[in-house]
C-alpha cells in the first residue's frame, strides 16, 4: 500500500535487488529528483533563491537533479557541497555536471543573501545510509543549513529523509525540515517521536520501479503514513443525482454557556467537511448563546436532557467540546448507548477517565480523540512512546484511537497504525481539536469506519491548515481558518486543486 513504512536498509535492499534486476541508477535518481522538484513547484507559489546543500552520494545527486528543474522554473541556485566536486560518486557527478554552468557554486559558508530574498533550502546532503551522531564536516554544514532557515525563515526541504535523523537514532543538531519529501516510502525514522521537530510534514515521490517491487501482503499490516494515495479511496466525488440525505444525520452534543465556540467549530466543521444535515443539541440555558453565533446551516435542537439524543434518528454522534463538567449521567447514558458510531472528545473523554467507565462495555463503534493529557487520564503512558500507547490502548480496548499530536497516530486493533502526515504548527491553539471532532463526525455520517474517517479526518484538517498558511502566519492562524480551506484540501486530496 501506497504510505507503508520500510526501515532505511530495507529500502537499500529493495533497490539492490532493483538494480540488479536491470533498473537503471541513474535514471532512477533522474526521475526522483524531478519529483522532488514537482512537489517544491506545487507548494512555492513564485522562484526566489534556492540553497542546495549536497553531500557526494545518491541524496546529493538527487538535490542535483532537482535543482535543475528549479531552475528552470526561475529559481536561482547556489550550491554548498559537503566534499570537493571531484569527490561525488559517479552517479551524482553527472547531475551535478549539467548543474554546474547555472548555479552558484559557494565554497564558503553562506551569511548574507541579497534584502527581501525569498529562500528555500535543500538538503541533499546524507540519505538513509548514513549514521548518527552527525560529526566533522557534515555537522558544520548541518549546523549551516540550519542557521540559515532561522535568519531568512527559509522554508527546508530534506530529500528522503532529514540528515542526521536516522533509524536507530536522532542527532539534536539534526536538519531541521519543514518538509521532508521521502523517495518511494516513509521510512521508520521519519515516525520516531524524537525525530517529529526536525522532519516536518512528510510528502511521498513515488518511484513505481521501486513500488511495484515490494511485496504487498508483506505490507499490509505494517505502520502506514497517511497520504492522498491512501485516502483517496475514502473521498470519492459525489453522484449528480445526490440529496442531504445521502450524507448523513449527524448530532453535535458540544458547547455550554462558558463555551460556546467550541459548539460552533464542530458543528460548522462537520458541515464544511460534508454532512448532508447537522444537528447541535443545546441545553435550554445555553440556546440564546448558540441562537446568535451559528451559522444558519447547522439546526439547533434544545433539549432537557442529554440522554435524549439516544433516541434522535441520527447517523453519528460528535460528543464533548466545550461540555463542561455537568450532566455527567446523562453523558455518559448517550455515550454508552447511542446505537451509531460516536466521536468522543475533551470533556466526553475527562468524564470517561473521571466516571472510570471501562470502554469494553461500548456496544457501539466509538473513536476516542484524546490529546496527551487526556490520554494520560484514560491510560498510563509515561515512559512509552506514543506508538506503544496506541497500541496498548486498544489492544486492550474495542475502540478507535486518534492519539493528537504533531504526528497524530490512529490505531485500531486488526489495523495497521498509522500516522498523520500533514500539519503545522498554527494548530497549536485553543479550538483545533474541536475542528477535528467535526470533520470526523461528519465522516462517520458517510458511512466511512472510525479508522477511516480518523485517518482522513486528521489528514484533512493538516492540509487546510497548511493551505491557510499561504494566507495568514503560524502565529495568526485559527481554527476557523482551517474550517474555511478544509475545500482545498479535498481538492488537494483529489489531485483538483491549481
């Protein structure tokens, strides 16, 4: 499957095996390097100065080849090399060759750059064979590289994975990528916890020479990176002949009077995601809150009680931002016993922990989305990763887990674990997680499985907030900008958006 994570040396066996099967080196790195320059070329929206750092193995040719196409595109190229010129292998000379007469070859470190210079930063310098701790010249020019993107707030992009991160370890002065474009598969060191800061968001080149030589059953039940080509499948475009109907009931039991908003990203969340019909269930000293602040696509329903929605004619159920602490009864009868799939979320998950209700006595399929702080509360987590916490969780319990985080990871027992690739850092803010909650109830609405709408939804809101960057900050985004390019990225997820 397409996002199934390898180790380092496996890759490096694939392609042994490849190669002596009569698949071409260089023409394979010619057409990963062109790869990478296509996914540079869909995210920069207009050339400026790209910064190659390249090493003298395969990871440099590849850098080497991509910014040939850079340059075509009317990037302007400089190039800092980790060894003399008549030091690279064969393979990356050639490259480098054709480079050379259009690029700026800079023997010394790099410190100034002409004022309002764009620059992205290409690291090319050491691929998945290599060995941490970093050390000599490869650590000076790591510690370039990434000096660099502090002064200028360049944008990095580490080829195949980021120089100093590798399997068995992470270097602290590793590169420190905003984008890591691996070649073929994730490899295992990108979903190391320690490795999360310094790979970034993980895109996938795809080398069908490679792909199609790996075995498929091998790869079933291993970890997986959720990526358009995985997920695909999940969006399918609507029927002309379609109706609300079609897209599910969904039931939002969100928000209080101290926390109205969280009721208002979740249910218009779930709208923008695509459920045919929505439904915010409100106690009666909270409706004139809700009356005036939601928009006029999502129905309000005043209830006395919780416990009522059990026997609402509904398709899913998201339950939990902005609840409170009260009416804890009444939560916990709905969250036991309504008979569709459930989002449980915030304080549905803190009543959980605090009532100790055992999550094996569900009936009904439920997707848990804790942050690390919630889960601690639901399970001991202290000194496990957080793939070991997943898989704990629901070895034990007949539940879906959304485990958020910079590398969200969703598990699911007789499911392979997967981790999110998409996100930034403007998620970091009080509402995001109750965005999440609304797409995914929308998704289970459709029909889609608690893994699968857990995988996509988690997908879709790292893409939109991504998208949003390109028109706000990090510091000045907000959930509602999320909600508003959550579009772009089912087009994005399609292959639509230009």
């Amino acid at each position: 499957m397409p996002g199934t994570i390898y180790s380092s040396a496996e890759i490096q066996e694939l392609e042994r095996n490849a190669f002596a099967a009569g698949v071409n080196n260089e023409e394979l790195m010619r057409k990963a390097g062109a790869g990478v320059a296509g996914k540079i070329l869909a995210e920069e929206r207009s050339p400026g100065v790209c910064i190659v750092f390249a090493g003298k193995g395969n990871n440099g040719g590849d850098a080497f080849v991509a910014a040939l196409h850079l340059h075509a595109a009317g990037w302007q190229i400089r190039v800092r090399l980790l060894a003399p010129v008549d030091a690279l292998s064969p393979t990356a000379a050639k490259p480098w060759h054709d480079l050379a007469p259009k690029a700026l070859l800079q023997p010394e470190p790099i410190t100034s750059l002409p004022p309002q210079t764009r620059v992205i930063l290409l690291d090319g310098i050491l691929g998945v064979g290599a060995r941490a701790p970093l050390h000599g010249d490869a650590q000076h020019l790591v510690g370039e590289l990434n000096r660099l993107r502090e002064r200028f707030s360049a944008r990095v992009y580490a080829i195949d994975i980021p120089t100093g991160v590798t399997d068995e370890a992470v270097d602290k002065g590793s590169v420190r990528a905003d984008v890591t474009l691996t070649i073929t598969f994730p490899k295992t060191a990108l979903v190391r916890d320690d490795a999360t800061d310094f790979v970034g968001r993980i895109d996938v080149v795809d080398l069908p020479e490679l792909v199609q030589r790996a075995d498929p059953e091998a790869a079933r039940h291993r970890p997986l990176v959720s990526v358009p080509e995985n997920l695909r499948e999940l969006a399918p475009l609507r029927h002309f002949e379609s109706h609300k109907g079609n897209y599910g009931r969904v039931g939002i039991v969100a928000g209080s009077r101290d926390y109205p908003g969280a009721a208002r990203l979740c249910a218009t969340a779930a709208a923008r995601a695509g459920a045919g019909l929505i439904y915010l269930y409100v106690l009666p000293e909270a409706h004139p809150l809700m009356a005036v602040s939601l928009p006029p696509e999502i129905i309000i329903k005043t209830v006395e009680t919780y416990a009522s929605v059990v026997h609402e004619r509904l398709d899913a159920v998201g339950l939990g931002p902005g609840l409170g602490h009260e009416r804890g009864t009444e939560l916990l009868d709905l969250i036991q016993n309504f008979p569709g799939p459930m989002v449980v979320d915030a304080d549905g998950l803190n009543l959980i922990a605090r009532e100790r209700l055992d999550p094996r006595s569900l009936a009904h399929p439920r997707l848990f989305t804790p942050h690390p702080g919630e889960m601690a509360r639901l399970w001991p987590t202290e000194g496990k990763t957080r793939a070991e916490i997943v898989q704990e969780y629901v070895r034990e319990m007949p539940v879906t887990l959304l485990l958020k985080g910079a590398r969200t990871v969703i598990g699911q027992s007789g499911k392979a674990l997967a981790y999110n690739s998409t996100g930034t850092a403007g998620q970091a803010t009080g509402g995001s997680g109750d965005v999440l909650t609304g797409v995914c109830t929308a998704l289970l609405g459709r029909k889609l499985t608690p893994y699968d709408a857990a995988r996509l939804g988690a997908w879709l809101c790292g893409r939109a907030s991504e998208l949003a960057i390109g028109e706000q900050s990090e510091e000045s985004m907000l959930p509602t900008d999320t909600i508003a390019f959550l579009g772009c990225a089912y087009q994005d997820l399609r292959g639509q958006r230009r």
